[in-house]
C-alpha cells in the first residue's frame, strides 16, 4: 500500500484514523544505526509498525524488528514520544491517519539484517555522518537524532 506524508502542509488531507505504532532505533557495537529502505514510502527509516490487539506495546517492538529486518531484539528504553498533529499520513485505500508513534531503543540480541521484500527494499547499518545523504522524512530524522543523543536524559515528548 503506498503512502503520502504531509508535515505542517496546510493542504493535507482531513485525519480520519489514529493507529498506535513504534519505530526501533538500534545500534551495532560501533555505533552504527539499523535503518529500512521502505517500499510504501521509497524513504529511508526506523524499523517499525502498528500496534496489534493482544501485544503489549514493547512486543510490537520486538516484532516489527524482527520482520522487517530478521534481527531479535531485546527493548532497554523509550526514546520519546511522536504524535504531532501537523504530521497527516496518507495511504490510498482512503485511509488517513495522524501521527501516533513510541520510538524505543533496542539492544541487538540475534539474527543478521535482511530486507523483507513485502515492506523493505533494503536493510543497512548506517554511520551517523551518512544520515544526511540518505532520504529520511523530517519525522524520522527527529527520531534518529534523539535515539543518537547519548546526552538526552528523559524521552521526548511530542
């Protein structure tokens, strides 16, 4: 299913649906972050999904890693909170939604990265230094910088 981000578009389409979701910000052992080449978007991002019925909202975490990239992953703790209004999401079977995503930073437990094929065209451990050459949204570039942040103390909240 493609999907259309608008941020701070005053054209954007009117919200219809608000769907808790995640986005998994882990790093390697030299500091590298773990980013998807997303197929719905054709944007580079965080691992990360909605939330399902029955999950707590750290196995949805756990999960979404795992199938988007094939890596297991244990949650150690939130990088902040995203649900600005001004950031619309598009998808077209109708559906609209605002922003409503728990960023987490998550240990690497298992598994190599590898793309999914149905959600990711690619899977890569990037340098932080490399961020700016790949096509991130605005969005998902706040989350990355506060998951890079050593200095934050307390989550975001926004």
């Amino acid at each position: 299913m493609a999907r259309i981000d608008y941020f701070n578009d005053p054209d954007a389409p009117e919200v219809n649906s608000v769907v808790p979701s995640v986005t998994v910000a882990v790093r390697d052992e030299s500091g590298r972050i773990l980013l998807i080449h997303k197929v719905d978007n054709d944007l580079w991002a965080l691992p990360g999904g909605g939330h399902d019925p029955g999950e707590r909202i750290i196995d949805t975490a756990v999960r979404e890693t795992q199938e988007e990239t094939g890596l297991t992953v244990e949650v150690v703790r939130l990088v902040g909170t995203y649900t600005n209004p001004q950031h619309v999401i598009a998808y077209d079977d109708g559906e609209v939604r605002q922003q409503f995503s728990l960023c987490f930073e998550a240990k690497w437990i298992d598994g190599n990265p590898r793309e999914d094929g149905s959600e990711t065209k690619a899977v890569k451990w990037v340098e932080p230094s490399e961020l700016d050459r790949l096509n991130i949204h605005p969005s998902m570039r706040l989350r990355i910088d506060h998951a890079l942040d050593d200095s934050r103390t307390s989550p975001y909240l926004g």
